[in-house]
C-alpha cells in the first residue's frame, strides 16, 4: 500500500505534531543525509537567512514583500505558526495549499524513511517541517527563499545553509537562557553562528555587546557587515495604523518609507529588509521598496482584532518592555484606560513580564487564563502575583473565555490589550474564527 493510502492532510499534520521537539542529536549530519536523498532541493532557490530573537518574522515577511514587490517569486518559511501548520510556508505571500503541503509531506517521508532504514536518525518535528517546507518552496520553484531560524542559529536546522545570498539578524535580547545560555554575550554568539565566510550580514547593532560579538563573528569569516542603528532612523509621524520614517546611515541614503504597523521596531525591522534587499537587488528603488513595505502584514504582533482589542506575541521581556511603552504612549494620548489579558508558558521569565505590565499607566486590571499546552504558567501564580498591583484580576479556564470576558468589560474609551506567547495568540485567533465564522 502507498504512503498516500496510509495518510490523508490531517493524519500528516497529526503525525508531525506528534513528533518530540527535541532530540540529543546536536548537529546537521543526519538532516544533511536526508536533503542530499530528497536530491538537495534546497540549491535550487537563493537564501535569505534571518536570525535574531525578536522581529525575525517580521523582518521576513518585509523582505518577502519587496522582493514580491520588484516581481521576484518568493516562498518563505517561518515559525511557530498561529492556527495552521500551513502558515509556516508561503509561496509568493500566501499559505501553501493543504494539497502542496501534504504532496511535499509524502516526498519527505518517503525519504525519511529510507534513511531511518539505512541506519539514520528520525527528524525531529522542527527538522521535519524545513524539510517540507524545502521541497515545497522547490516545486514550486522559487527564485528567493527566505528562512527563519527556529531557535539559536549555531544549532539550528535551518543554520545546514552553506552559501546564503546575506544574513540577517534582528535584535538579540534576553530568551531561551536555559538552551542558549545566560548572557547576552553567549546568546549573540549563538545568532551570529549564522554568518558564512564571504556572506554579507546585515544586523541590528544597537546593543554595544551584540555589536562586538557580531563583528568579531564577520572578521572570522572574512566577509562585510551592515549595523543598523536606531539612529539610522527617523520617525516622521505616527498614526494608530501606520509609522512613516527615513532611513539613511553611512552605507546609504535609502529614502521615506511608510510601515502599516503601530510598534516603532518595526521600523528598525524594515531598515533591515531595506539593507538586505538592496543587496540582494542593486538597482531597487525607492518605489518599490515602498510598495513592498506598505503591502506588509505579520499576524499576532500588535494586531488590532476589533475595534479596541490589539493581540500581541510580546513573549519575551525585551517585547513586554515594547508593549508597554506603545500601551502608555496610546493611553495618555487618548486619556483612555487598559485591561490587560496574560498568558504565556512557565519557561520565560514571566514574572519580570509581569514587572513590566503592572507598570502600564491607566490599566483598569488584569485578566489572566492558561495555553491549552503542557508548558503553560499557573494561572494562579499568575494571578496571584499580579494581585500585589492592587488592580482587579480576573481567572478564567481558557483564553476564549478570558477574551469574551474582557469584551463585556471594555467601555466607552477602555482598550483590551492580549500579550503573551504566541500560543496565546494562536488561541485567540482560532477563538475568533469559530466565533465570527
């Protein structure tokens, strides 16, 4: 019987969601084995490679959208997803079809297959899903294929890549200590294990410590490095949908620019698409680096869902303390008054997040709920701790209950604002489908 008899879409998701995350394997070899079965699909595409901790997908989605925008086919793939596993490839802006999907699926466990037969190692699900994501962005035949990092760099399935067109590595913070290490120092080593001898990188070289680490990582390989600074930018205006900047460092004077985001990182994850792109492409202009930039999006990060609910992945500190800053810059220009719902997994430093949320200005109380996920923080130690602030705190078994509960809340002037793990925001997200389907 054939393995399309065995699987159907759903199975294949099954199955793939059912594999563990991580294995004591702590190279490529077998990864590499398996691509060179599939027939190295993965040389038939130019690669784009994004590291860093935070904005790594935004920072993709950018340059996916400038090279769509000069008439470039493109195929991405990114992590974690929100709803569906799908979302994780992209061909050209759009979720690849369920049919691509499991297609691609067959052809890689085929492979899987004859490997694990010959001796080998069964991937694990990150693994797994490059390597669909690989065959599917080489059926489709891309030109450009733009590749986020699932965790780290050095040891990263995606970090197999021997000659990418450029690296790119958004800003490094505080995350993940207990695999990448405790300083920001160790962190950055690990993201700067990305660089390839004779690869350009262009970076976000604010943090003094991230900058040295990087450059030292870019003398090694011999190759050149484009730091992008805070400022390198100017903000022009801002609107609750919209940041218009400038750009210009001493590489280049890149021109005006319009985000459709409300975070001014996002800005600084542009700048970096702008750099890399022009790299990529040395006649790009203006316009359309423009057009690329406008026509955006990145799902869960400040998304404004309803009329005054934004959803936000902030699931980390250096994100929280982003969020917090745009939270009371909109209150005091609004004179408007915030709920705050909060969910996110027990390994982050959660209670230097919630730190950070009591301090938001003109916040009326907390709403507080689990992920549907083994990993997820007590809801009453949650709770509990944010109990100390002296505002209200509300409990609730699931996020969809937590979300309704803050829309009966929320009057006249009142935001709701869900920050958390990404996980949070899958959930509220499909909790909005079924609702509104």
């Amino acid at each position: 019987m054939s393995l399309q008899n065995n699987f159907t879409y759903s199975k294949a998701v099954e199955y793939l969601l059912d594999i563990p995350k991580f294995t004591k394997n702590k190279d490529n070899t077998n990864l590499r084995k398996i691509l060179e079965c599939m027939g190295n699909p993965d040389k038939d595409m130019k690669i784009i490679h994004v590291a860093g901790t935070n904005g790594k997908g935004s920072t993709c989605s950018f340059v996916n959208n400038i090279l769509m925008a000069a008439g470039k086919t493109v195929g991405m793939f990114t992590s974690p997803h929100l709803v569906k596993i799908n979302e994780r490839i992209k061909i050209n802006g759009q979720d690849i079809s369920d049919d691509k999907f499991f297609r691609a699926f067959l052809d890689v466990k085929e492979m899987v297959d004859k490997i694990i037969k010959e001796g080998g190692e069964h991937p694990t699900f990150f693994e797994y899903i490059f390597l669909v994501g690989i065959r599917a962005l080489s059926e489709a035949k891309v030109e450009y294929g733009i590749f986020e990092v699932g965790l780290g760099g050095r040891l990263d399935a995606t970090n197999i890549f021997e000659e990418p067109l450029v690296s790119i590595i958004t800003s490094v913070s505080m995350d993940h200590m207990e695999i990448l290490g405790d300083t920001i120092e160790k962190i950055a080593m690990e993201k700067a294990s990305i660089i390839k001898a004779e690869v350009p990188v262009v970076y976000y070289g604010e943090d003094k410590k991230v900058d040295r680490i990087i450059k030292k990582e870019v003398e090694k390989k011999k190759t050149i490095g484009f730091s992008i600074k805070n400022s390198d930018i100017k903000i022009n205006s801002k609107t609750n949908k919209a940041i218009d900047f400038c750009f210009a460092n001493s590489y280049d004077k890149y021109g005006c620019f319009e985000v459709p985001f409300v975070m001014e990182y996002q800005t600084r994850n542009a700048a970096l698409a702008i750099c890399a792109t022009k790299l990529i492409l040395k006649d790009l202009d203006e316009e359309t680096i423009g057009k690329g930039l406008k026509n955006t999006v990145w799902s869960g990060r400040m998304e404004l869902v309803s009329e005054r609910t934004y959803i936000d992945g902030a699931h980390n500190y250096d994100g929280v303390l982003q969020f917090k800053e745009y939270v009371n810059e909109l209150m005091h220009k609004e004179n408007a008054k915030a709920y705050i719902l909060f969910s996110v997994v027990k390994e982050k430093e959660y209670y230097e997040m919630m730190n950070l949320i009591e301090e938001i200005d003109n916040c009326k109380g907390f709403l507080v709920a689990p992920i549907m996920n083994a990993r997820a923080a007590a809801v009453e130690d949650m709770a509990q701790y944010l109990r100390k602030s002296g505002k209200e705190v509300y409990t609730f078994a699931t996020l969809g209950e937590a979300y309704d509960y803050g829309q009966k809340l929320i009057k006249d002037k009142d935001y709701l604002f869900c920050v958390g793990s990404l996980y949070m925001v899958g959930e509220i997200k499909a909790h909005l489908e079924v609702k509104y389907d």
